[in-house]
C-alpha cells in the first residue's frame, strides 16, 4: 500500500519510526497507537489517511474524536499545517471550525466528526476510520464505528487510533488484551522532532520538552512520559517498558538452562512462567500458564507438557503449599520451594528490567509466551498473564506504609511466579555462580 520508503508525497516528505511506521504499514482491522505526550501518535495515523485517500480513488475516510469541537484545535491542526500539503485542492472551502469533510480531485473523501452528534458521520460507510484520543470513548462507541467499516474501496478495512495511557482496567487496554485490537506502542523516540536518529541522540528541542515530562509525578509521570497503563499509585517495576521488554522471537538454541518458577492458585489464579537462561546472562519467560479454579491434577499435566517441550530442568515453587511440592515430585517432575523473600525478589526483578550496557534488559518476555487465556479472568476483566499485571502491580501505602515497603497483595500471581525464578538465579550468589559455571 506504501508507495516509497520514506512515504514522500510530492514536496513533503515524512519519515516514520518505530509503531508510527508499524501503524502505516498495518492492515488489522483494528490497531491502537498507544504512549505518552508528543511522540507523534496523532501524524503517524493522519499520514496514513492522507495516503490511503490519494492511492485509492473514491475512499471513504472518518477523522472523529468523542466531541467535535475538540477535533478542530487538536487533529485538524495537524492534518491542515502537518500533513496535507500547502495549496492541495482538499483545502479549499470552509475553516476548521466550520469544516464537515475534505474532497479529493479523485473521489476520495474524509468526514470529519464527533460521538456527540454521531447522526452524520454513523449514516455511511467508510473504509478506514481514525479515532484521535480513543481513552475519551466507551467500547460502545467503539464498536458501533466498526459497523460502519464496510465500503470496499480499499482492499481492508480498519479502525486505527491514538491515545494517551490511562488505567489497566480500562476497556481500551482490556479490548488490547484479548487480542481484539492490535496495540503498539510509541515512543518519544520515534518522533525525529524530539530524537535525532543520526546522533542517536535528543534534539535541543526534545531534550526539553522531556525535562518537562520528566518533572510530572506519580501516574502521570508513568503515563505521560513512560506511556504505562497504570493506577493512581506507584507501580512496583517503573522500568517495565513493552517496547523494550516483550521480543517476537527467540532462538531456543541458546538456551543453557530452563527453569519454571510456580505460584499455586485456584479460586486466585495460578501462574508458571518458564525462563530460558542464555549464555550472556540473559532470561526470556518463553512460556507461560495463567489459569485459576485448576486442580493440581491439571497443573501437574500442564508442568510436564512444559517440562518435555523445553527441557526443564527444576520447578521453584510457592512454599506455602510443600503438599503440592510433594506431589510435583511424586509425578516426576524436580521441584523444590522457592525462595520467597520478597523485597529482595523484587530488587532482582527491578535489577533485571534496567537497560543493560548493551543496551537491552536482561530479562524479556516472548509475545507469544502464554498459553491460552482465562475465560473466567477474561470475564471478570481482570489480568491473564504476567505482562498483563505489570501495569496494576503496584505499591501498599494504605495503613502508614511507605511506597517500596511491600506490593499490594493483588494481581501477582505471574510477578510471585517471576520472582520465584528470578531469585532462583539471582538472589543467593553461590546458585547464581553454579548457574552460569
């Protein structure tokens, strides 16, 4: 669909980077460009309408935003000064304010709009639909936006969107979860405004208005300048960063040990996450179950379907239960009680998710790690997998407690799994050093 690499239309070339040239090229049918203030999340998604208009003759395009008003000083902005051309014939007629659609010399057409008076734009048909700030819509919304995605002009049709973070219940970062909508995540330095790819370095400009961010507290210093879905309070692992934490693939064949850390569960989810240990020190959760209302019967089944696919060579379990410890060892499975000291489990966590010298975390989840999700938990709109909680896993500062005191007993059965196996490596020195011997 993309005519050259740098995407230049006539005079005006734009260069994207990061999930801003992932939104270009996408064609699922619904993706979401989700990060912080100013990474370029808005141009990446008028880019891409602007092109899908001129390629195809006769598209039907929506730019909306939950009320209209609010679209002409925010996208309009950027589509008129940014994005379209100076002088293109789309221009001519009505200001911003005034403004209900842009015609194309070919046919094309892009309405503009808002939920508030949803009459207009919810009477036709479009191929593609671009919704600015999504947080501000109900998944209602949403998806009656998605019945209008049927003109069959271009050959997919889709929804895209941009947002800012909000909490990690809310139904965007939900509908995310279960697959239904593609999230990417942007960051500032894909914006070349604010990162100089050259000097691999931030420009004057950038350098500032990071400064900025980074003076915000709280969620929104984690939403706004680290793009995390978090709660009000302090989440446990600042440093997690899917852009830098979650791989697409990983090369088995480096892998020197293989062990699955182990939080029992039943009404409360249960968790085994399997980590590979590679030569330079690295660990990569490569597979992951995350069930609740499971006998013991079926995690025993589910750890030696584990065990003989990756070889696994112990299970470290939560100590508070050695019956099913007994019973692990019993099925043949070599299982031993974690160790459960939780602070500095947590300090090994934090240690492993800091960008190493070489400029990558040493420990890293694969995309594709969980197998299968919850249907319960999924119902209730509560996490499925350890990636899932890492935006909710956060600090208890009820009762006279002081942030880094201890976690909120709650969404932690993955990161209790995860600590087990990290502390494994990590917390004692003398197993740390048997490890990689």
């Amino acid at each position: 669909m993309i005519p050259s690499a740098d995407l230049a239309i006539e005079h005006r070339p734009y260069r994207p980077y990061g999930a801003a040239e992932k939104v270009l090229y996408g064609k699922e049918p619904e993706i979401l460009l989700s990060g912080p203030a100013g990474t370029g999340k808005s141009r990446a998604c008028l880019e891409k309408l602007h092109l899908v208009a001129t390629k195809y003759a006769g598209t039907r395009g929506l730019i909306i935003r939950k009320t209209r008003e609010s679209l002409t000083e925010s996208a309009l902005v950027t589509w008129e000064e940014k994005v379209v051309e100076s002088g293109h014939v789309i221009l001519e007629g009505p200001r911003r304010n005034y403004r209900q659609s842009y015609h194309y010399a070919n046919g094309s057409e892009i309405v503009v709009g808002g939920m508030d008076k949803p009459g207009k734009v919810m009477s036709t048909e479009y191929d593609l639909v671009y919704v600015q700030e999504a947080i501000e819509l109900t998944e209602q919304d949403w998806e009656n936006l998605t019945t209008r995605l049927r003109n069959a002009v271009v050959p997919y049709n889709q929804i895209i969107a941009d947002t800012n973070p909000d909490g990690p219940q809310h139904w965007l970062k939900l509908r995310c979860n279960t697959g239904k909508t593609v999230l990417l995540d942007s960051r500032h330095e894909d914006n070349p405004t604010l990162w100089d790819h050259g000097k691999n370095d931030w420009t004057p400009n950038g350098r500032t208005y990071i400064a900025k961010l980074d003076s915000l507290t709280g969620a929104r210093l984690a939403r706004l300048r680290h793009g995390q879905w978090v709660q009000a309070e302090g989440v446990v692992y600042e440093d997690w960063d899917r852009a830098k934490h979650i791989v697409d693939a990983v090369d088995l064949s480096r892998g020197k040990q293989f062990v699955a850390g182990v939080d029992w569960g039943f009404t409360h989810a249960g968790a085994i996450e399997v980590g590979m240990a590679d030569g330079d020190g690295r660990l990569t959760i490569v597979a992951e179950v995350y069930r609740s209302k499971q006998t013991i019967d079926w995690w025993i089944a589910e750890a030696k379907a584990l065990r003989d696919r990756y070889h696994i060579e112990r299970f470290v379990c939560d100590p508070s239960e050695p019956a099913y410890i007994e019973q692990f060892n019993r099925a043949g499975l070599r299982a031993s009680e974690a160790i459960n000291d939780v602070m500095p489990g947590i300090g090994a966590v934090q240690a492993r998710l800091r960008i190493a010298g070489d400029g990558r975390p040493r420990l890293q989840y694969l995309r594709s790690a969980l197998q299968g999700r919850d249907p319960v938990l999924e119902e209730a709109k509560k996490p499925c997998s350890v990636v899932e909680e890492m935006d909710c896993y956060i600090w208890n500062t009820t009762s006279g407690r002081r942030k880094g005191e201890e976690p909120v007993k709650e969404n932690d059965h993955g990161q209790d799994a995860l600590r087990y196996l990290v502390a494994h490596f990590d917390v004692r020195p003398q197993r740390r050093l048997a490890v990689w011997a």
